[in-house]
C-alpha cells in the first residue's frame, strides 16, 4: 500500500473527532473499572462463600466466631509476614543504593582541558610555516604597579599601651601625629 498525499481536516472536524474519542475512551474507562468491580466481588465471593446464620444455635454461632478469628489471625500474620519481608527489601534496597554511590565516589574524574595558546590553536588548524604567529600580547597596555606604601609590623603589645589612657585616644584624633 502507498500513501497518497495526507488528507487535511478542517478545525471543526478535528475538535469534532478528538470531543468523539474522548467520550469513547471515558466510556471504555467506567466499563473497564465495572468489570474489575464484578471480578473483585467474584473473587471474594468464591474465596470467601457469604455466611449463613438463620437457624444456627448459640453452641454453632460460637464455633463460627472461634472459626473467623482463627482465620483472621491466619491472615493477620500473614500480612505482618509480608510487612516484615517488605521493610527488609526495603532497607536492603537502601543500602545497595548507599554502595553504588559509594563505588561511583571512586570512579575516575572526568580529564580537565588543557588550555591552549593562540599559536597552538591556529598551528592545529592551518599549516604553521605559511603563517606568522600571532602575538596578541603586543597590542595589550603595560600597566605599572605602583609598590604601596606598608605599615611596618611592630610589636602590638607596644602599640597598645602607647594608645592606652588619655594620652592615646588623643593621638587618635589629631592629625599632625
């Protein structure tokens, strides 16, 4: 089969289609979540067959009731059973996650890049002999450093007892000194 040229729908016509397949698929949803209803109550229903009690005497209701709690302790260890497997999965599944971390912490690390000068990158890419190498370093400003001016280090212990008292707070605010 070959495909002819796609056929184009108008606006109207394709809102049209989508409103249709939504009310299909909303549809086909409420049936399928009423089939797994049925399925549900016939499991139940045949698991567990409804219970009987007309005509029953007291003596028969009571080993009925000795019966159900004999069953529902059955299942209620059984689901502590599966709580128990669940949690130790669970804490397992943990502590593998908690190694694979550790062995990628001990992987290699990734290689850095190597800066490369101008002159590499254009020997890499065209042939060096035919062309003069680049010097952009000529055309940059030379900046001169002017060497600050440095307090020499002294002895704090005498810096602050000549500060101490009157006589030191006063140096402070005057500027000749």
């Amino acid at each position: 089969m070959s495909e002819g040229p796609r056929k184009k729908y108008s606006a109207t016509r394709r809102l049209h289609l989508k409103s249709k397949l939504l009310k299909k698929a909303a549809s086909m949803l409420v049936a399928e979540s009423e089939e797994r209803k049925h399925e549900k109550e016939r499991v139940v229903n045949a698991c567990f067959p409804p219970l009987n009690m007309s005509g029953l005497s007291v003596q028969e209701l009571q080993d009925l009731c000795k019966e159900l709690h004999r069953k529902i302790d059955v299942v209620d260890e059984a689901r502590y059973d599966f709580g128990v497997k669940v949690a130790k999965n669970e804490q397992e599944i943990q502590s593998l996650n908690i190694k694979i971390i550790e062995l990628k912490g001990l992987k290699r690390p990734n290689l850095k890049r190597v800066k490369k000068t101008a002159d590499d990158m254009l020997g890499a890419y065209t042939d060096t002999s035919k062309l003069m190498k680049a010097d952009f370093k000529v055309n940059l400003k030379t900046v001169k450093k002017e060497d600050e001016k440095r307090e020499e280090v002294t002895d704090w212990r005498k810096n602050v007892e000549a500060m101490s008292g009157m006589e030191g707070r006063k140096k402070l605010f005057d500027p000749g000194q």
